[in-house]
C-alpha cells in the first residue's frame, strides 16, 4: 500500500489545483467587447461539496487506503467561497470559519481562464505557477474538476473536485 503526506492549503480550488500543478497556461478567448468569453461558473460563489482520489491512497499513513481528501482538509477551509470573477480574478471569502483572522475575509487570490474548446481552467495563485485542470461539468450548481497526476512509479491518481454553488 502506497503512503503520501499531503499538507493541504487553505483554499478550497486552489489547495487540488496546487497538489496537481503542472500545465501550462491557457488564455481564454475573447468575445468582440474584448473581455474574457462567459462560461457557467463566472461569477458564481462556490464551495467545496467533495474532493476524492483514486485509486485510494493512504493519505496519512496509518495503513488504510483512502479516497476521500476532504477528511485531510482543515475545517476553516470547508466553508471558503471561491468565486471566478467576469474580470479574470479569482476571489477567495473565507466563510465562516477562519483559518487566519489577519487575512480580509475576502481578496483577490490570483487568475483564473478557460479554453472552452479543450474545457480546461487554468488558475495562478499570485506568485504561484500556473495550473489546469480539466471541466468535467458545469451547470447551475456545480462545477466539477478533474486531473490526473502520475508518480514517479507510474501510478496514475484522479483527483476529482465538486464544488457546488453556495447559498
């Protein structure tokens, strides 16, 4: 059974994105007001519904293999609100439960486009490399992504991410 110590971030969106980066960045195209193409989830608040990885893995290292991330996230980092600005502007609120009560409740985070051709998001955390990650599906309450990062052994994880829009 494979182990791996994951340290998640306290974003949401950009703690899977920041575990699976690598990938180029992918500019959006641009409607004739010149201003990033609409997709579904602009504009949208969303949090966290689930994040899991297969095949299992132990996580942890107690000897039992998992699928579910979100077991390994802090609790402040359930509740934050990560919303896609029509601007290209990734804004992070961190709802109720605050992991650093020095940082605002809510700020700019980074950048974020999509290439609805290929589907793929690409976000850059401010001072951060860009990352992408697959849009498996969008409507008006969820948004799921999904990527696949590969081991130097050469084991293949899916990470999937739901977010779901907030209330």
């Amino acid at each position: 059974m494979k182990k791996m110590n994951i340290k998640m971030k306290k974003y949401p969106l950009i703690m899977m994105i920041s575990l699976i980066a690598f990938a180029a960045c992918k500019k959006d195209k641009d409607n004739e007001d010149g201003e990033p193409a609409k997709t579904g989830f602009v504009d949208k608040k969303w949090v966290l519904e689930s994040m899991t990885i297969n095949p299992a893995i132990d996580l942890n290292g107690d000897g039992t293999a998992e699928t579910d991330m979100m077991d390994f996230s802090d609790p402040c980092v359930l509740d934050d609100i990560t919303t896609f600005r029509k601007d290209g502007k990734t804004v992070l609120n961190d709802g109720k439960l605050r992991c650093n009560e020095e940082n605002p409740q809510e700020r700019v985070t980074g950048t974020w486009s999509y290439d609805e051709a290929t589907k793929q998001l690409t976000t850059q955390e401010t001072g951060e490399s860009p990352s992408t990650v697959q849009v498996v599906k969008i409507d008006d309450q969820h948004l799921v992504l999904k990527q696949e990062m590969t081991t130097d052994d050469g084991t293949v994880y899916t990470i999937t991410v739901t977010l779901k829009k907030a209330t």
